[in-house]
C-alpha cells in the first residue's frame, strides 16, 4: 500500500532536504514521512514501512483500526470483545509494549497502563488520512520502547487549495452508528485540517459464556495547523481529544448483577512545532503535552461489587532536531529530547541525544545509519543504533536490509508493582533485530515482496502471579521475571492490477514466537490475507476480503491450543455523483463462529450502510 506527496509545500520541503541526486525529477514517487528522520522515497528506505492511504482506509471493510492494519504483513490484532474491548497489536510477535503509537506527532501509548502500551480497541477509521507502520527495531529513531515497531496517524488533511472537506453517517448491526467530518483549508503558506468523528455501538457480549451486550461510545476530535510565516520559518500544532465510555467482561463471564462493568476515558494530547532554515541547516523545536485519565468499575470476581480503580497518565516531551545537508549526497541529523512520564503513584524522566546520516553511495545504494543515548532517570543510560541499506539492483528490484537495536525500560507500572512486592530489579528490555527483504515492482501493475526477519529479545518482562522471590514472605503477592523472548519469520505481500478496473492484494506472514519454556501466545505462525477489489458497471464498486489465521495458541508456554479461522468481509459501492457515495459493508460475511482470545467473543455476520462525501 503506497501513497504520493500531494502538497506542494511538503514536496519543497523534501527536496530541500534530500541529497541531490533525488532532486533530478520532479516526481518523487511513493515517500516514507517517518522512518528516518527526513522524508524519504520509500525506494530509498532500507526499513520495511507499510502504508495506508487515506482511500484504503475508508474502503475498508473493518469496523476497528486495529483490524484493519491487521491485513499487513507482520501484524496480527488480538480483543477481548467488540469495539472499545482491550486490543493489542503485535508487530512480528512482539505486543503493545515494544510498538508506540504517534497521532499527528504526539504519542498516545498510555504510560499508566500495565506495559506503557496502547489499546486499540476504541480506534475506529473515522477522521483518519494516512498511516505508516514501521517494523524492527526503532528506538534509534524513536527513543525507549520502540523495540519492535512504531505506528504513526495522520489525522484529516486538506489535498486541495481553498476550502475542502469530507463527511460519512453509518449505521448498523449491534445498534452502531457513527458519523465523522473534516474540515480543511489549503493555500500556499496555509494547512488546516480538523476532524471529528463519534461513534456508538450497543454490542454484544464480550464474554463467550455471557449474555448481555457490552457497548462502547467515543467522540474523537483532531485539529492540525501549519502556518509558513516566511520562505524559511514554519509553526504549527497538534491538538487531540477523545472522550469514550465502553462495558467489558473479565475472563469467566459477565460477573454478578448488574454486570456492567465499564471503562471511562479521557484523553488530552497537544503539540507545537517550529521549523526555521538558516543556509545548510534547518532546525526543529516542538514540545508536546498527553494526558490520559481513565476509571474502571469491575467486580473483579462474581459477587463482588464495583469497585472504581483510576489510573492517570501524564508525558511531556521537549524536543530539538537540526538537518545539516553536508553535501550533495549527504545528509546529517543531530537532536535532543526530553520526555518525563508520571502517574498517581510513580515517574521518571529521560534525556536523549540522537544523530543521524543519510548517505548516496551511488545512485543506487543508499545508507541510513542512526545512533541515539537515552539516559533514563531511574535505569542510567543506555544506547541504541539502526543501520539500514537500499539497493536498487535495478529500475524495478530494490534489496532492503535493516539491523538494529530497541530499549525499553518497565513501565510505571511494572517497576511500582515490582519494587513492592520482589527483591529483584528489574533491567531494560533490549531487543536486536534483522530484516532481509527484496522488492520488485511491474510497472505501474503490480509489485511482489519478501522480507524475513529476527528478533532477540533479552530481560523480557514475564508476569509472575506469586513471587519468586518476594520482598515480604508472608505476602507473595505477583510481580515480574525477566526471560526472553525471539520471534523470527518470513513476510510475503503483493499486489497486481488484473485488468483495468479489478486488482488483487495478498499479505502472508509466517511467524515462529517463542520463549524458553515454548510457544509465544496469541502469534499464529500462519497468518493470511487475500483481497480483490474493482469496479462493476454503472458506478457500482466492490470487494471481498479473505482472513485465514493458523497454528496458535492462547497462552504463553504453548498452552492452550486455539482452533484455525477463516473470515470473509465484503463491501459494495454505488457512487451517486462525483462527491457522493452510498456504501454496504459486511463483517464475517459466512458467520463463522470462532475466538481470537480464549472465552471472549467476536462479531458474527454483522452489515453496516453508510452514505460519505467530499466537497
């Protein structure tokens, strides 16, 4: 999945700040905006990178982001439930915890979670225009916790000058509906864009041996602002807020009457930036803000009234990043950060400095090498490096390969619960990592790539439900061990235009996840996706979309053996006018019966109409 610079001024920008050599066209073709620190021609990037353009997403015919991204290579989603239930996303084996998220640049992973991780359960498609998912590796580039991946959002854009903009109702099975608008303005020093999206589903029961539905609610709202004051001075900001309500079930069934035991959201995040040239070197300051508060009401065991538990979560980060063009073929990037993480009970702070080179050997090698120090508050310092190399064997193969190094230290949470409760300290999580890949493209038809890859996951973080070595042996209440952890495998994807107006998609991952005591949990070691889409006769568009998932198991330790599923969503179109569509979408289109986790539900046949335009 690839996308083209549309906006001009971006364009200007890349060509401002990439080796000369990639300034000989005009068209710089499909880009990369973050797997290194500047823009990138994705031909030029030795990082694996998927993307998802702004028409995928809305074409898709999955209700949760999270399901959606799940059709990638590498990337596997695992719910307890419905939309707004706990969902993680793995990249290549590894969970939430080792891949944080960025909206519109200010990252949303919750730092009073159990392992600093977000949850993608609530995340629907609505307002969404671009999305890249990076793999292997990218604390270099990203800071702590980034072991095994970084997701970045995008937020509605503007793609046009002059006022602009798009809105979409839907409506359901399960009581859903959901309605999202963007608004953009676009000129030649200008970007708005702001979206808002709300969503209400009354679900169904999240428990596989429950009965009542488990509903969810959520209101999104997104601003971004660019501004160019003078040919070399740029400022913008980011603005985030999500307001959600959703009913969950605990493992076992949907608790003692009333039974509805609920989470409630609220988050904040915000970001300012400023870019200003000087010759050779453009400099980048920007701080941002992220304040998640959240309150669950659970039995915790039948019988048992609610209990409300808070968590609160807070991350402010200072940032500075100078790009220095050396010459005609390099490229260097120097940077420091500044991030402090508290909740109600814990925090901690970490300093970083980074440096970057981006290097043309030739016209057709390019090399990325990325080193960065964090010094962590409580755990010292610790450093971590990417090199990266794309080989353009000719006009239409490119050889990728990637080896780096990930960091991440325990979370808030994991490091309160442990201090208390174990005479163990607990050391950072590192990871190493290796990817191999070779792409080869068919003209403007079709491309085919593969990719294998390791990762070496040493002091992994394992929950220990009764202390091995508690601080008090009268209470052996649970704390963690450290393991590790190595999931190594081989990616597959492709795609081809059949004729002119139908084209099929592929993704298969193979995946081997494991720890020393056995096979990872909730990784399938086959993991496949077949799509076709095209347009029929007098407007009418539509596809089929093909999930098949084996060889798992629920828990950690090779336990627990989770039958093999197939899946089939569809959507159909009809495209009233040039700015209007009506659409019918269909989850699980064969009813297939089946649990992603052990005892918890997933949808059956559900359909869902919806009308959504463009002005």
């Amino acid at each position: 999945m690839h996308s083209t610079l549309k906006a001009s001024a971006a364009l200007a920008l890349l060509l401002a700040h990439t080796p000369a050599y990639a300034q000989e066209a005009f068209d710089l073709g499909e880009i990369t905006l973050f797997s290194n620190q500047v823009l990138t021609e994705l031909s030029r990037s030795g990082t694996t990178t998927e993307v998802v353009t702004e028409d995928e997403i809305a074409d898709a015919p999955e209700t949760s982001l999270s399901d959606v991204l799940a059709t990638l290579p590498g990337v596997t989603a695992t719910a307890t439930g419905g939309v707004g239930a706990q969902t993680t996303l793995r990249i290549r084996g590894l969970g939430a915890g080792y891949v944080p998220v960025y909206l519109d640049g200010i990252e949303i992973s919750d730092p009073a979670s159990t392992g600093a991780g977000y949850n993608w359960g609530g995340l629907t498609t609505g307002g969404l225009s671009r999305i890249e998912v990076l793999k292997g590796g990218q604390s270099a580039r990203f800071g702590v916790n980034a072991a095994g991946g970084v997701v970045n959002l995008s937020s509605y854009r503007p793609t046009k000058d002059g006022f602009s903009g798009q809105s979409a109702v839907e409506f359901g099975a399960y009581g859903t509906k959901s309605a999202s608008l963007g608004l953009g303005f676009m000129d030649e020093r200008t970007e708005v864009g702001f979206s808002l999206s709300k969503f209400e589903t009354d679900g169904f029961s999240a428990s596989s041996s429950g009965a009542e539905a488990d509903g969810y609610s959520a209101t999104r709202a997104n601003l971004f602002v660019k501004y160019e004051l003078t040919d070399h001075a740029r400022i913008g900001a980011a603005l985030l807020s999500i307001d959600s309500a959703g009913e969950f079930d605990e493992f076992g069934g949907d608790g003692a009457a009333p039974f509805d035991e609920t989470n409630e959201n609220q988050t904040l995040g915000a970001r300012v930036f400023g870019e200003f040239d000087t010759g050779a070197v453009t400099h980048e300051i920007s701080a941002s803000y992220f304040d998640i508060d959240r309150v669950s009401y659970a039995t915790h065991w039948s019988g048992s009234p609610l209990v409300a538990t808070e968590f609160d979560g807070k991350r402010r980060t200072l940032g500075y990043k100078a790009t220095y063009q050396e010459n005609e073929n390099t490229l260097w990037t120097f940077g420091l950060d500044h991030m402090a993480e508290e909740t109600a009970s814990a925090s901690a702070d970490v300093n970083s400095a980074y440096v970057e080179t981006a290097f043309a050997m030739s016209e057709t090698l390019d090399l990325t090498g990325s080193l960065r120090y964090d010094d962590h508050s409580d755990l010292g310092g610790q450093a971590t490096g990417r090199v990266a190399a794309a080989y353009r064997v000719s006009d239409d193969l490119v050889l990728r390969a990637q080896a780096a190094t990930g960091y991440k230290p325990p979370s808030l949470f994991q490091s309160t619960t442990n201090a208390a409760n174990s005479t163990v300290t607990l050391a950072p999580e590192e990871n190493t990592t290796f990817e191999l890949g070779l792409e080869k493209t068919y003209g403007e038809v079709g491309f085919v790539r593969a990719t294998a890859f390791y990762n070496d996951l040493e002091n992994h973080l394992v929950y220990e439900g009764t202390c091995s070595t508690p601080s008090d042996p009268l209470n052996t209440s649970y704390c963690y061990a450290q393991s590790n952890f190595k999931s190594k495998g081989l990616e597959l994807s492709g795609g081809f235009d059949l004729n002119e107006t139908w084209a099929i998609t592929s993704a298969y991952t193979y995946t081997d996840a494991y720890r020393p005591t056995g096979r990872a949990g909730r990784v399938p070691r086959h993991d496949l996706h077949i799509g076709i889409n095209g347009e029929f006769a007098n407007g009418f568009a539509g596809g089929l979309g093909v999930n098949y998932i084996a060889d798992r198991f629920d828990r950690d330790n090779g336990s627990t053996p989770m039958p093999d599923y197939t899946t089939v969503n569809a959507h159909v179109s009809y495209k009233v006018n040039d700015s209007t569509e009506a659409y019918l979408r269909v989850v699980n289109l064969f009813d297939e019966d089946y649990e992603v986790v052990n005892g918890f539900n997933t949808s059956g046949r559900a359909l869902y109409f919806g009308v959504r335009a463009s002005f």
